[in-house]
C-alpha cells in the first residue's frame, strides 16, 4: 500500500467524525495528506466545505444511510422469511444495476444464496423492475442481455411487464435472472412516497409456481409497507 493509500485510508476514519481544514489533517496524519484529498474527491469520500474545511462525501452518507435502512429491515426481513420460508432481501439502485443491503434466509437448502453486494441487471431481477416501474433507477440504452430462457429481451414487452408491475404493486419473475430461479418484489418508500428500495422473495422455481408467486407478493408488499411506514416515523 502506498503512502497516499495509507493517507486515504486514515482520512476517511478521521473525517468521519468531523470536519478538518487542510492544515488540521497534515498536523494530525503527516505527509501525502493533499494528494489523499485529491483522490477521495474524485471518489465522492469527502468533500469541502464552504468554511474551507473537509468532511465526509456524498459516497460515505449514502453508505450511512444504507447502513441505518439495513438496520431498520433486519425484523422485517426475518419475519418475511419465517412466513414464506424463502430467503428475503432488501435491495437498492447502484450504478445501472440493483445490489442487496440486507438478507434474511429461509428455510430450504435449495435456492439459498447470498446475494449481499452482489449486483444483479435492473430487466431481469425482482428488484430491478420494482426501481424501474415506480422511476427509482433508470435502463441504460442499448440491447438487454439475455441471461436466462424467459429473460425479457424486448423493450416494448419489458415495458408492458413493467406496467402490469405498478397495476398490481408488485413484481414477479420466474427463469429470467438464472435458470430455476423465481422471485417477486415489492416498492420501499421514503416518508414523500419515493421508492427507494426493494424487498424481494426468492427461490427455486420448483416450489414457486404462478398461484405462490401471486401469494408472496402480496406477502412481500405487505413487509414493504410496514417498512416504508417505519421510515417515515422515523423520519418525522
């Protein structure tokens, strides 16, 4: 690790707790102090303030606030999977793709994943047509992949999928992300109405045919809407 890796690092820890001007941290952490502002910039770690001095980025309050939504979806994630036996998540927009924050796993062995941290494409997941029906993320232009025997491929029939989603407040998909993989999802909303996450259901497509599909999302809108009602209570 370089010096300035180093400097980056302990940066980011000491501006967690508070702002400092330029000079503080130089006092404070030595040398490659100006070139680590620079980098962590770039990365939206810190940033300055208008009385010239530095404190934690827009990348580090989001992933606060990821942290704190996770927290808060724990109970409502474990209870989601008690009452269906499959594994529940919580899932957010990142970067033109949808990533889990928190998971609760169900009872099978069969269709159990992590799926903490790992992206997923916003047209063939639970999640990412939830973000994409109700405006939370947005599709890149260009072909969609194709990564499964029911991914849908066409735009125009992705966007009727995505319609027939806000109708009835929920999503469903069965062998589009992975072959023997069904899932739904339903909308997290902020205290003004925004979605801003997901909770999904998942498991094998074996066990989860269109009648239990339809079963769990009315489940998992149901879960959804008790943790968009606690984050506004939070909020207020």
């Amino acid at each position: 690790m370089t010096g300035a890796e180093t400097a980056a690092r302990a940066l980011a820890m000491v501006l967690a707790a508070e702002p400092r001007t330029a000079a503080e941290l130089e006092g404070a952490l030595g040398g490659e102090v100006a070139q680590a502002l620079i980098e962590l910039e770039r990365a939206g770690l810190v940033e300055p303030d208008r009385a010239g001095a530095w404190r934690s980025g827009p990348a580090i309050v989001r992933h606060a606030q990821l942290a704190a939504l996770a927290e808060i979806a724990a109970p409502v994630l474990a209870r989601l999977a008690a009452e269906s036996g499959e594994t529940a998540n919580l899932i957010v927009s990142r970067a033109g793709a949808t990533v889990a924050i928190a998971q609760a796993d169900g009872r099978h062995l069969l269709g159990a994943t992590n799926w903490i941290g790992r992206p997923l494409p916003l047209h063939c997941s639970a999640a990412g047509k939830v973000l994409l029906a109700f405006g939370a993320a947005t599709l890149a232009d260009g072909p969609l992949e194709r990564f499964a025997s029911a991914t849908i491929v066409d735009r125009d029939a992705l966007q009727g999928d995505l319609d027939a989603v806000r109708e009835r407040g929920y999503s469903t998909l069965a062998d589009e992300l992975e072959e023997g993989l069904s899932a739904v999802g339903a909308p997290v909303r902020d205290r003004g109405g925004a979605v801003v996450a997901a909770i999904t259901l998942a498991g094998a497509t074996l066990r989860l045919p269109a009648a239990r599909l339809r079963l769990l999302g009315r489940l998992a809108v149901e879960q959804a809407d008790t943790l968009s009602a606690r984050l506004a209570e939070l909020a207020a």
